[in-house]
C-alpha cells in the first residue's frame, strides 16, 4: 500500500464516520433524510452502515478483501444516494459529493482487489 493509498483510505473513512454519527445525531440531518423521503429507520440504518464502513475500511489494513467488500459497499451506497439527489432534483453541486465518493470508492476498491490478487499469488 503506498501512502497515498493510506491518506485517502484514512480520510475517506473518517468522512463515512462523521457523516453516519451526524445523521444519527444532527437535527439538520434529520431533516435532510426527511427531504429525500427516506424514513427514520432508513436513516438509522444509512448511518450505522457508514459507522460500520469506516471500521471496515480500515480494517482493510490487515484484510484487504473487507477493504474491497467495504470499499464497493459504500460505491453502491453512493451511487444510491447520487439517484435520490437527482430524483428530487437537487442540483448538480448538491449531488457532486456523492458521485465523488461513489468514484472515490470505486478506486479504493480496485486497488484492494490488486492487494488480494498480489497476495494470492505471492508477491
């Protein structure tokens, strides 16, 4: 892993876990999940997942296919999450985030999988 690799994985999951304990705790977030029409318990659920990835995605240090089940988890939670923004016609830059940490993801997922085809044959 080189220590780019690190920094992004680091930050990315720092970002899933403050996001998920806000939108169990924030007011504002709340209110965000209701605007998507989403339900509590969907809003519960999104931030434990969140909660969970972040403890998924650095325990991809020591287990790189939990990195690469994490990693592309959290793509299709994105890409999810970039579909409700467009169907209640959020605007583009409201979007973006999403989309960028569906691409993010997608990448952090890739470079898992390398790590686990590496290990498997031996290098």
């Amino acid at each position: 892993m080189t220590p780019q690799f690190q920094l992004v994985l680091i930050v990315n999951a720092l970002f899933f876990l403050v996001y998920g304990v806000q939108a169990l705790r924030s007011a504002r977030m709340k209110a965000e999940f209701a605007r998507f029409g989403l339900s509590d318990n969907q809003r519960i659920l999104t931030a434990l997942l969140q909660i969970l990835a972040f403890a998924g995605l650095l325990y991809g240090f020591y287990s790189p296919l939990t990195g690469l089940v994490t990693a592309a988890g959290l793509s299709l939670m994105m890409l999810v999450a970039f579909i409700v923004r467009i169907k209640i016609k959020d605007g583009f830059l409201q979007s973006a985030p999403s989309l960028l940490f569906m691409v993010l993801n997608i990448w952090l997922a890739t470079v898992f999988y390398t790590l686990i085809d590496t290990e498997r044959i031996g290098i």
